[in-house]
C-alpha cells in the first residue's frame, strides 16, 4: 500500500530532496532551525582548520563529539519543525492559497502562496498524483528523435501537427474529476486538497458563479497542474493512438504530431480532421491561429512540393517524401538573437558605469551561449549549443546563421572603429565550434568549484537596491538576468 499521508517521514523525505537542489528557501526554516545549522558550519570550520598534535588528539575527537551533539540537536529541530509542519497540513480548514499576475505572453499565471505547510503539501500531493496514476511527463528528446528517424526513413506518409489551444485552462474541470474521484489509490486527503485548489481557481478566474459542468481549467504555473493536465490528456492519447495507419504518436505537454503512413494517398488534411474531431470531443480546441502556425497537415506522397514542420524546438525541411534536413525551429533563433541583443545591450549600459566588469560578464555571456554548461544550481543538468540542440547535424546551416547574427550584432553594437580590441575578440566566440567540438564554459563559482580548481568570478550588476533584497545570487543568475 502506497504511503499517501502527509506525515513527517514523507515531509522528511521530501525536506532531503528539496534541501540537496537548494530549493527550500532560507525563510522557510525556523530562526532556530537556521542558528543551530550556523553552529554547525563554524564546528565543521574548526575541526577542518584544527592541527593535530599528536596521532589521537583528544582535543580533536571533543571537537568531533560536539559535532556529533549539534548534529543531533539540529535533527531534533528539523523534527519538530516538520511535525508542526505536518499538523498544520493535516487541519480540516488547511487548503492552497492562489495569487496570480499576468504572464508576458498575455496568459494569467498562478502561484501557491509561500509557506512552508503549501510547500510540503504540494510535492506531497504530485508525488501521491504520479504514484496513484503512474503519471509521467514525456521525454521531449526521445519524441523529437523518433520523429527525426521516422522522417529519413523516405516513406510516403502524412504528418499532422497541431497543438492544443489555451491547454490549461480549457481543461473541463467536471471530467477532471471524474477520472480523479474513480481512482481508489489516491487518497482523500489529496482529493479534497485538488477540489480546494480548484475552488480557489474558480474564485481568482470568475467562474463561481457558473454551473459545475461549464467550469474549465486547473491553475497554469502551479507544480501540480502538469500532472492534472496529463492525466485529462490520457483520454486524447488513447483515441488517437487507434486511429488506422499510424505510425507514431508523440506529445509533449500540448504539443501534438502524428505521423501515418496509408496504402494510398487520401484527401487533403483527412487525418488531421479525425484528430480534431477526436480533441473536441474531449472538450478541447486545436491552436488554429498564431505564428508561426502550428495546426496543419503535411502531405509527404508529393514527390516536389518542399515543407517544413516546426516541433520541439526543431524545424525538419522534407521534399516531397523525402528528409531535407534538421534546423533549429523559428522560436529558437528568435530566442537566441533575443539573448546575443540583450547581452551586448547590457553592455553597452553597464560599461558606463564599470567598463572592466561590464566586459568581462558579457565575455561569459557569450561563452554560455556558444558552448555548453553544467549546472549544479538553481538546475541540475547540461545544457548549451549542442547539449540543448543535439539533434542538429554538424553541418547544420542554422549554426551558421546563428554566427551571422552575432557577428552582425557585434559590427552593429560594438563597431571596429571604437572598440577595436573587443570587436576583435568578441568574433572569436564561434557556435559551429561549440557544437561540433562540444566546447565547456565551466560557470561553477569558486564558492562551489571543488578544491584545487579554478572558480568563475562572475560580476553581479545589479543595482545596489536590488543587492540589498537579494544578496546572494549565483554565477548563473547573473548571466541571465539580461535575458529577463
């Protein structure tokens, strides 16, 4: 039987996963929490600093047992904390609290109000969601590479793109939980905290006053909604992976392709129609308008008409029935011009100020750009040029292009003619090099760097305001805070 309550051994699981990705902040710990865990850094110091006199130092193993005490003195706090914690989620009258502000594409975002019982509950609740429905996000590179080989495979076949339009909040909130309530592994607890979120919802999106049954949507920006969004997806998946002549069906989040490959060429967009139709009957509406657009239906049985299907973050040129190639998608580019613009922008503003340190932080801009990171925090993972685009062919034209507009932004921004040492240097930077040599840019700070290597010294230019409410700022969020 699965262990679905909000007790302190899960929260105390939950506080060690969260705790290693550094994504419990410091304000969500007790005063007394935080004192006692300061103890121990400066215990752990001077045993670290401490010379031993003699091969068992008795001064040496006090230290250790002091240590040994804090530590334990440290747990009991923890303990207590998240038992207050747990009593506090376990109340009859305890539910989320939504805020919400609209998000730079137009759409609202939501967020739980912050606190330590919200926090707890929440990743309880998705880790409860994903154990009782074995709910799974897919894996975006595995999608985009089955389709890559699906494509250079020169078959005649059909592929239908489309996305889903207003995907979170146009979920029928009365289905939702339908498939929620006739599942008898998730437990109550968790069944009455989604229908407080959802009343929460309803309340910040005007939709009290409507009937149940024309209620829509879970709360975009909230942890919990992908897994609710998932799981209303399952009926969508399954209709449309028995429709004849498929091949493969991939989706990730809202974003649909289907490819099929019939004996013989039928009417134009005829699979797409089954999809839609498929999708409205669920309550749900293909993204028709938009650019670039993403509902259409390629027709691979033409031997000359050259089209492109933009997914994922990729762009894929076929000709007739045949792979033409992989590029990176319009967005992308777009998103990396966005980048190099800001960068040199960023530049141009701080180096009024400080010129050495504005230098030097657009110098590890453009590193992170045209190479590749490992990062440790806020994210674990690697990404750049080619970690993030590994699909790519290694002669890919799109890296090219993306070496055209920075070199052009590097003429149009920082001309020759008044930065001559910099232009110069600033056109060593190469994203075709990053990529096919898998170039490192190590952002790790010398506060992270394991000893006896060198560490980033990344400078923060942030005005002394905004130092004053967030001090402490990492190597990664000082390179990216030009692209916000």
């Amino acid at each position: 039987m699965l262990d679905q309550s909000y007790s302190f051994p899960n929260f105390r699981t939950i506080f060690e996963i969260e705790n290693r990705k550094g994504a419990i902040e410091k304000k969500f710990f007790s005063d007394e929490y935080l004192a006692k865990s300061q103890e121990v850094s400066d215990k752990r110091l001077e045993i670290k600093d401490y010379v031993p006199v003699e091969e068992e130092d008795p001064a040496l193993a006090e230290l250790e047992h002091e240590m040994e005490e804090l530590l334990a003195q440290k747990e009991a706090i923890l303990e207590n904390d998240l038992l207050a914690i747990s009593k506090e989620v376990n109340r009859t009258d305890f539910s989320f609290v939504l805020n919400h502000f609209k998000g730079e594409s137009g759409k609202t975002i939501y967020t739980i109000e912050k606190s330590n019982a919200s926090h707890f509950a929440m990743k309880q609740l998705q880790h409860n969601i994903n154990r009782s429905f074995n709910v799974k996000q897919s894996d975006r590179y595995q999608i985009v590479k089955q389709v890559k080989k699906l494509l250079q495979d020169n078959f005649e076949k059909y592929i239908v793109r489309t996305d889903i339009e207003s995907f979170y909040e146009s979920v029928p909130q009365v289905e939702l939980m339908r498939v929620i309530n006739g599942n008898q592994l998730l437990s109550p607890k968790s069944k009455k905290l989604i229908i407080g979120l959802l009343h929460h919802f309803n309340e910040l999106s005007g939709q009290l006053a409507l009937p149940m049954v024309d209620r829509k949507g879970v709360p975009r920006g909230v942890g919990v909604s992908a897994y609710l969004a998932e799981l209303y997806m399952r009926a969508v998946d399954e209709q449309i992976r028995q429709l004849p002549d498929l091949i493969f069906y991939g989706r990730y989040v809202d974003d649909i392709i289907a490819i099929f490959s019939p004996l013989k060429k039928l009417p134009t967009n005829a699979y797409l129609r089954k999809i839609e139709r498929i999708v409205n009957q669920e309550g749900l509406n293909v993204k028709k308008s938009g650019t670039p657009i993403k509902t259409y239906e390629i027709d691979a049985f033409d031997s000359t008409k050259e089209s492109f299907i933009e997914f994922l973050g990729y762009r894929f040129k076929l000709k007739g029935k045949n792979y033409n190639g992989i590029y990176l998608s319009t967005n992308k580019i777009e998103k990396y011009t966005f980048r190099l613009t800001a960068s040199f922008d960023a530049f141009i503003k701080d180096s009024a100020h400080n010129y050495k340190l504005a230098k030097k932080l657009l110098i590890h801009r453009l590193n992170f750009l045209t190479k590749n990171t490992h990062l440790q925090r806020p994210k674990k993972g690697t990404i750049g040029i080619y970690y993030s685009n590994s699909l790519l062919e290694n002669d890919s034209s799109c890296l090219d292009l993306l070496n055209v507009i920075m070199y052009e932004l590097i003429d149009n921004k920082l001309p020759i003619a008044t930065h001559p040492e910099l232009n110069i240097r600033l056109k060593r930077f190469c994203f075709r090099k990053g990529f096919v040599e898998k170039q490192f840019f190590h952002i790790a700070s010398k506060r992270t760097t394991p000893r006896g290597t060198r560490g980033k010294h990344v400078p923060d230019m942030r005005p002394a305001s905004m130092k004053r409410k967030k001090p402490s700022v990492n190597n990664f969020e000082k390179i990216v805070l030009a692209w916000k």
